[in-house]
C-alpha cells in the first residue's frame, strides 16, 4: 500500500464508532479500521485522490485526535 493511501490517527476509544460512522456518511471516502482498540489507534484507507480531503474532515471532527 502506498504510503498517501493510509492515514493512521489515534482518538479515545469511545469515538471509534463515531469516526467510522462519519466515514459512512462521506460515502466511505475513506475506510475506517480499528488498528488497536484498547489505544483507540485507527487506519484509513483512502485513494490520492481523496486522502487531503479525508484528512481535513479528520481534523475537523469535535473530538480529540492525533495523526500518527
């Protein structure tokens, strides 16, 4: 996988949920996977056509996040 086609993030993990059903409601411009839950870290997986936007509506949610 090429390295702008994954976004991985951290986030508590009592919004994983909720991260991944905001990328339900973009249509799925990214897909959300649970990397580790216990830690709240995550993998995105978006195309380059989609990753800036998929990034900007990360760092947009109310919630706290670390791109890591």
């Amino acid at each position: 996988m090429k390295e702008k086609e994954v976004i991985f993030i951290k986030v508590e993990p009592s919004n994983i949920n909720y991260v991944n059903r905001i990328m339900e409601g973009y249509e799925y411009l990214g897909v959300v996977t649970t990397v580790n839950p216990a830690e709240g870290k995550l993998m995105v997986r978006v195309t380059s056509d989609t990753y800036h936007e998929v990034e900007e509506i990360l760092r947009k949610l109310p919630i706290w996040l670390e791109f890591v």
